[in-house]
C-alpha cells in the first residue's frame, strides 16, 4: 500500500470557506490525500483565503513566505492559494511568488483533482473561471466518516446587492441558488453522518431562491422542508441582507420549530447618509422597523450584527447615529471593522477618513458592543437552555457545546457525548462563555 499524501489547508475569512476547506479537502482525499494539522509534514499545503479586508491579502503573502524553508526541505511540497484574493489576484499571485504551484478561485474547486494531477507534473495550475457546470455536484464524493453534530452547509453563493464598500460580487460572483432537492440530499447525508445542526451558508443567504420541485423555493420554504428531516434539530442561516427579509421568513422565526431564535443580520451603519453611500438601499428607521417586526415574531430572538466604522465621508454624527442604533437594538453578537479601501470598488474612491479616527471609533463601537454581548450573556444567568453537546470541556467530565442563542455552554455531564442535547441551567457568565448544570 502507497503512503498516502498529506494535505495541509489553512482557512481564512467567513464559514463559507470552513465549508469550502472541508469540500476541497473530501476532493484531494479521492487523490490520496489525508488531512494534517502540521504544515512541517505536508506534501500539499493550500490556502483558502479571505479578500474582504486589505490586511487579509497580505497575510497570505507573508505565509507564503514562512513556506519557503520547508519547500527547501521538501521539493515534492506543493503549495495553492485558493478563495477569493485566488480569485481577485490570480496569476499575480504565481508572479509575486514564485513557491507557488496552484491557484483556484472559488467557482473553479470542482477542478482541484486534475489541477492537483497536472501540478505533480511540474507545471503550475491556475484556473479563476466561473463554469457553467455544478461545482456542488462534483464535490459531492464524500467519505462516510462521522462529522461533529454542528456543520455549515452551502445553500447559495455571490451576491448582486454592489455595496459600495465590498468585493463580494467581484470574487464570487453573482447570486446562484442551489436546487433544493441536492440540499436536502445533502442535509440527510450529514444528519446519518451524526450532525444535528445545520447553518445554512450564503452570502446573501436570505436572497435564496433555489429551484424546488414545484418552482423556485424561498429560504422559508427549504427551512420548513429542513424542517421534517428526522435526526436534524437545528436549523440557523447566515448572512442575511434586510432588504430579503420576507414576511415567510419572519413568520419562520415564529413558528418553525427547528429554526433558532438568532439571526445575523448586518446593518453596517446607523447614519442615513452613511447608508445610502454604502448602496445599501435602506434606512436606519426601516432596518428598526424589521427588527420591531421580528421581535414581534420571536420575542427573545437574539441579533447579530455587522458594521463598519470610517466608511468614506463619516462623520462624528453619522457615527454616533450608528452606536444610537446599537443602543436602540442591543446586539447579543456584533462584528466591528474599520473601513478598508477594496481596489475597484465605488468607495475605494471617495474621500477616505484619518486612519486615527478609524481607529478611536473602532475602539468606542467595540466597548459599546462589549458592553452589550456581556449584559446579554449575563442575561442568561438563571435560565434554562438546551445545550447541543459539541466537544468535551477543558476540565475531566466537562462537556461544550451551544445553547439556542449561540452562546457557548460549559456543563459537567461524564455521561453525555457530543451530538447530545441535555436541558442546562446557566448558573454563570465568564468572560467568553456561560457555565450551566444539568437539570
Ligand atoms: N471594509 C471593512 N469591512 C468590510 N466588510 C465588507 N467589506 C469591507 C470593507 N471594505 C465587512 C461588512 C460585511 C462583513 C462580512 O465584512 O461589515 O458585512
Ligand atoms: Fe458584500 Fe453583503 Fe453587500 Fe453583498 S450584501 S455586497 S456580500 S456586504
């Protein structure tokens, strides 16, 4: 029997690359590769990166880089950038640096086994098309091998909203559902594979509109279907865009069972101004309006945001619109960025803020949402939730896992192993976590 080849992958950026790493991952192992975790024993290293921020491009240079001694020590190594600065940089990549054998954008994974063929060859493989063919499809040869109870599952890609400040609808192009029957193929082979929640991955996953059996289906429509797989207990979604938050949706949140009371739903600023600049087609008042309505839906749902600070042109008022915002939603999770100018997108152009003035900002969003998530968290204290058991604690006998709202929850539970769900009582809040006992 040949040794089989080992496979390094380093993922940057969103879960949709966790769920991309893990395809392409399945798609060498019909090549012989098995996964490593030590890039010192790799025969393939590849880098799934992320593009959405300036410092994240730069990163993957500078790891290239740390691979130059090991290419040194090992000739047959190969190494591949794939994701979106693979998509947005292409050959530009192979010239800046020249250790590399691969280059494979987002849309183009399906071909890794016979790039990875040709590489072996000698010679460097670059492929950033967008095919026709379906790159689900082509990836599915899954080995039978158990998966941990929680797993992302891509249900559409791209997006064609044009945010003024991101590269999304450049790297992975315009918005594509997949059929709903191959989603839930797929969430029934998982389910035997011993995962019990699904978070249904897009970019603009709200945006769904997936060929269904009697026409297209909405996002609602495939979580209610999801719904009735025996063995799945959860079902989350993300990302959403709040122009795409549908009346079937919001009632989803209502009254579908396995729908969890949490929703990522960025906003990116509170300022009107800010706002329209942003391309986002629509206001502060009507994003408040939504979240009211999906209060109104589902009281305790616990909301998620996204927002940047010093986008072109803000100013001291249109940032403290946005913190306004914050204070008027009360965000259980947010995610803060400075503004980071993209080549090629309409913001890239616009008069830029003072780099201090993005960074005081970022410090002042961040205490607010701190502030926030710790009050909610603590919140918790004293209630009881039902933890999906994920992987053992730190501690002998302790069990992690995460309660309906996301959080992650400690408990003392010898028996339980992951993939169990067990009704906890929270009795603490530390820092990151929540500790709860069994009830
Ligand atoms: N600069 C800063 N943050 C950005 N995001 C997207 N593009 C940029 C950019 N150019 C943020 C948005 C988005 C999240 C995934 O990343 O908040 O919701
Ligand atoms: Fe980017 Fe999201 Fe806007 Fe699409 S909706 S352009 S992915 S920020």
């Amino acid at each position: 029997m040949t040794t089989p080849k080992k496979l390094f992958i380093k993922t940057y950026g969103c879960q949709m690359n966790v769920y991309d790493s893990e395809r392409m991952s399945e798609a060498l192992g019909g090549q012989g590769y098995v996964a490593t975790d030590r890039p010192e024993d790799a025969d393939m290293i590849l880098l799934n990166t992320c593009h959405i921020r300036e410092r994240a491009a730069e990163k993957v240079y500078s790891e290239l880089g740390r691979y130059r001694d090991l290419k040194e020590a090992n000739p047959d190594l190969k190494i591949g950038v794939a994701g979106c600065v693979a998509q947005a940089e292409g050959a530009e990549i192979m010239r800046r640096q020249p250790l590399v054998d691969l280059v494979v954008g987002p849309q183009s994974y399906h071909r890794l086994p016979q790039m990875e063929a040709q590489i072996r060859t000698g010679v460097r493989a670059i492929d950033t098309d967008f095919p026709e063919e379906d790159k689900f499809e082509a990836l599915k040869a899954r080995p039978k091998a158990r998966r941990a109870p929680a797993a992302f599952l891509t249900v559409q890609e791209g997006c064609d909203k044009f945010c003024a400040f991101c590269v999304v609808p450049y790297t992975r192009g315009a918005e594509v559902s997949r059929p709903a029957d191959r989603i839930l193929t797929e969430a029934r082979e998982l389910v035997d594979r011993g995962v019990r929640e699904l978070t249904l991955l897009g970019q603009n996953v709200n945006a769904y509109h997936g060929a269904g059996p009697d026409g297209d289906w909405t996002l609602a429509r495939l979580i209610w279907a999801l719904n009735d797989v025996d063995g799945l207990e959860r079902i989350r979604f993300t990302t959403s865009h709040p122009n795409d938050m549908t009346e079937d949706l919001i009632d989803a949140h209502a009254t579908c069972p396995k729908l969890m009371p949490y929703l990522h739903l960025p906003v990116q600023s509170g300022s009107d101004k800010i706002l329209k600049r942003m391309n986002r087609s629509h206001t502060a008042d009507s994003y408040l309006k939504l979240i009211d309505r999906l209060r109104a839906a589902r009281p305790d749902i616990l909301m998620s945001g996204d927002f940047i600070v010093g986008f072109p042109e803000e100013t001291e008022e249109d940032f403290q619109a946005t913190l306004d915002l914050i204070e008027t939603v009360g965000y259980g999770y947010a995610y803060t960025f400075k503004y980071s100018t993209r080549p090629g997108t309409p913001a890239a152009e616009r008069a830029q803020v003072d780099e201090d003035v993005k960074d005081e900002r970022l410090k002042r969003i961040q205490a607010l949402i701190t502030r926030q998530q710790q009050e909610i968290q603590q919140s918790m204290v004293g209630r009881d939730l039902t933890v999906l058991f994920e992987k053992p604690g730190r501690f002998e006998g302790q069990m992690g896992g995460k309660s309906e709202y996301l959080h992650a929850v400690h408990v003392d539970a010898p028996q339980a192993k992951p993939g169990d769900m067990a009704r906890v009582r929270i009795v603490e809040s530390v820092r990151n976590s929540l500790k709860g006992v069994l009830i």
